[in-house]
C-alpha cells in the first residue's frame, strides 16, 4: 500500500461511562488509542442517565486527538456502543436525558410487557428492566411532554451516527438487544409496539452491521467531509466477531463483569423453555445466541481484594488445590440465564467453611465457582442450539491463562484465548474494509489454545455447585416471603 493510498480506519466506542477512540490499519494494526471517562448522571435509585451534550463534547475530542495522532488517506470511520442505551430526539436536537443501560426505571412495566402472548416469540427476550422497551413505556409515563416532541428513538449507537453524519439509522442488533425488534424476521417488532403504544414515527430505518450509513459531516475532526460512517453492531458481538468466535460450533464468552456466553447461529432458535436472549450478530444473516453467567468475575475481584493478591494470583491458588475445593462451595455466577434466576439471584455465598479451610480451598471455590457457572450455561447453549461447542474463545478483561485452564478442565472443550486486547477494534476494521471493499486480515487473531481436560474430577463439585445455588434462592425466596 502506497502512501498516496487511503488505508486507515477510525472508530468510536462508548460505553456505560467511558468513550474509547483508535485509529487502525486495514490489517487491525492498532497506530493510536484513547480511552477517557464520561460523566455519568445518578439522579434517583435505580436511574443512570447522561447528558448527550457532554458524552458528544467528549466522543469528538477522543476522536480528534486520535486521528491527530495518526495522519494519512481514510477509508471510513466506524461506531460501537454498549447496547440498551438510548436518546429521544425531535429530529433535530436531543430532548432531556439519555438513559443508559444500567437504568432500570422500566421495573414498574414489566407485566404489562409479559402479558403479550407473542413477546418472546418475537423478540426472543423474555422481559427485564434493564431492556430498552421497559424504559422507553417509563418514559412515556413520566414525561408526556417530552414523549410528545420526540420524533425519533436513537440508541446510542444511533445518536452517535446522527451526530456524526446527519442520518438516523437503527443497527438491527441494537433494536434486538432492546426487546424491540421481531429478531427472526430482522425488522421492527410492529405489531407489539403498536400494541404498547410506542409509535412508529420514533422508528428510523434498520440497517446491517457494516452498511454505510452516510457521510461524515463534522469539518472539525480531522477527518475529510463525506468519509464513509458504517454502522457496528452490538458490542458483546463485535468483540466474538473480532476473537474469531463469530461461526457455528464456537462459543464466545466475554469474561469480565457481567460474563455473558455467545454463540452463533444460522437462524434464529425458539426455545421453549425462553432461556437465550437471541439477537442479529456481525456475519449478515447470522443470529447471535445469548445467555450470562451474571457476576462471578466480580466476586473473584472482591475476594483477590480481601485477600490482597492480584486476582492472577487467585486463580494460581485456586489450581494448586486438589478438585472440589476441600469441600468449600462458592455460590457465585448464575449457573441459569432464566427471567426468574434474573429477577432473583443467589446472592454470593459459601457453603462448607470449617476450621480446617485453608486459603488455597477459598480460592479454588471461587474459581470453580466461576468456572461451573461457564459450564452450566453452556450446556443450556448446546441445548437451544442442537450441537455441542467445539470450542470456547475468550475474550474480555479476564480473558487469560489462569480461566482458560480451568474452562478447559471443567468443561471438557479446547479454549482458546484471542491474542488481541482490542478484538472489537479488528472487527470494527473488517466492516469497514468489507463496507468499501478492501481485504483485511484484520477478523483473524492468532489464538493460544488450552487443550480440552478431564472434568471427571469436578462433576460432584459442579453437583454440589449447583444445588448450593438451588439452595440459596430457595432460602431468599422464603426469607422475602416472612
């Protein structure tokens, strides 16, 4: 590639407080980075909000300061975004607030959105606060002034093509994750928000993950008016597509915080039982299937801080000891990606501590705890999907040796683990290059893989694992009812 030949790549992330922008090569070769925080809005329990002015103000410097970094021909400029979030505009202007993922002011809607017999039929998520439709028939309720001037429903995916190209579009996989969409039909979910009053009038037109949206229209970020703005996708998906997890017979788990499973899939599954979520992935024509292991990296986190040991050092520990963890049982994860494991989960508990619990079993139990929580919800993957997994890509902050082993012995599967910090950064460049039509090698890490082991020695833990949960809820559940 000369230098006289565009071959560069922008993009845009923003999470649920933080905004991240690079610069990359065709191939994915990373030539600047910068990630800031956001100011985030906590105005009354269970609100998260943000001011659109702010985040936008913040999203161009990061942006600016990256291309200014890295001068050279363009091929496009590309967005992602944490999914759920979302704005109301009136079609010019941002009205009040943005509201982000982790609001849950839509808790108060949740019978009235479960009470439509087709609802997981067509949107294939069974309802929870944290989803954007919930939040959207709060918003209706509690400011009808607001609802009235809005003209347009933008997730923050959305809003940020908006603000950088002047074109409302709606990415198919942003509408999915909102329980807004009739996920196997890829469209709008029409007839259930006709029926919940959400009018059609706030509904841009769907587009694919690496459609070209429009052209860039901001003369103050470096990068030349009319460059191509190509939508992203969920950021869960970008991250699977970008650690080479985004084909059937994989299964991408995004360790770190909320630790959700991913699989891929030809068509969308309908599950009696309603336990994935299922949305669009980043491959057209594919469907990405979902479950979650909630919390167990954090609990890990807070027992490495207790004990005041980096966490690499927990799961060290943790694989010294012999299977099952002297006895010990850390209740920690959601072995159950269910609306009612959801709605009530096991808190984090341990069962079996006696005097004789060593430092050592109080690891492993984590660990394992971790671990088994990975296990069940795979299973339960496997079961929607009809086949088992091949193997398991890491990816995500906790995405390294220590889990990977560990995954490998209890769950009887190969695990690889994406020798990229940044995957969703290589996919953002594959669409972009796909989008204008120039190869890259960019959606295809090199993986270091754990060789699949023996999970015989875990199967009375997992056992006891999982009925120490079934115990747990159990327990909270009477103990709510006194």
């Amino acid at each position: 590639m000369t230098d006289s030949m565009p071959g560069l790549v922008a993009g845009l992330h923003v999470g649920d407080s933080h905004v991240s922008a690079w610069v990359a090569d065709a191939d994915g070769r990373m030539l600047a980075a910068q990630t800031q925080p956001l100011p985030v809005r906590r105005p009354a329990p269970g609100r998260v909000e943000f001011d659109p002015t702010d985040w936008w103000a913040g999203a161009r410097a990061a942006l600016g300061t990256v291309v200014g970094r890295a001068p050279g021909g363009y091929l496009g400029l590309t967005v992602s975004a944490a999914r759920e979030g979302f704005v109301l505009t009136d079609g010019r202007v941002e009205l009040g607030q943005g509201v982000l993922r982790g609001d849950r002011r839509g808790a108060g809607w949740l019978a009235e959105i479960a009470a439509h017999r087709q609802l997981y039929a067509m949107t294939r998520h069974w309802p929870a606060p944290e989803l954007t439709l919930p939040k959207l028939l709060a918003v209706r309720a509690e400011s009808p002034r607001l609802w009235a001037q809005a003209r347009q429903l933008l997730f923050v995916h959305d809003w940020l093509i908006w603000r950088l190209s002047g074109v409302a579009a709606t990415e198919v996989s942003y509408a999915c994750a909102g329980q807004l969409a009739h996920v196997s039909q890829r469209t709008w979910a029409g007839s259930l928000l006709d029926d919940l009053g959400v009018p059609r009038r706030l509904l841009a037109p769907l587009v694919e993950a690496g459609d070209v949206v429009g052209g860039l229209r901001d003369p103050n970020l470096g990068l030349p008016l009319g460059l191509p703005v190509i939508a992203g996708c969920g950021d869960v998906q970008l991250a699977a597509a970008g650690a080479g997890a985004a084909h059937p017979g994989v299964v991408a788990v995004a360790a770190g915080g909320d630790t959700a499973l991913l699989a891929a899939a030809e068509s969308a599954p309908l599950d009696p039982q309603q336990r994935p979520w299922v949305s669009t992935h980043v491959p057209r024509g594919t469907w990405a299937v979902e479950t979650n292991c909630g919390s167990p990296a954090r609990m890990l986190g807070w027992l490495a801080a207790v004990v005041g040991v980096p966490v690499a050092e927990v799961f060290a520990m943790g694989q010294r000891a012999r299977p099952g963890a002297g006895g010990l049982t850390a209740a920690v994860g959601m072995p159950r990606w269910s609306e009612q494991s959801r709605a009530a989960p096991a808190s984090g508990s341990l069962l079996g501590v006696t005097p004789d619990t060593g430092a050592a079993d109080l690891a492993a139990a984590f660990v394992e705890g971790y671990a088994y929580s990975v296990r069940a919800n795979l299973i339960d993957l496997e079961d929607v999907l009809g086949y088992p997994a091949r193997r398991l890509v890491l990816t995500g902050p906790d995405a390294g040796a220590g889990l990977a082993r560990m995954l490998a012995e209890v769950t009887g599967r190969d695990v690889a683990v994406a020798e990229t910090p940044t995957p969703g950064v290589l996919a953002g460049v594959a669409l972009v290059a796909a989008a204008v039509g120039v190869s890259s090698a960019a959606a295809l890490p090199n993986q270091e893989v754990v060789v699949a082991g023996d999970p015989g020695p875990y199967e009375e833990p997992y056992a006891r694992y999982l009925a120490a949960h079934d115990a747990v809820r159990s327990w909270a559940g009477e103990h709510a009812q006194v």
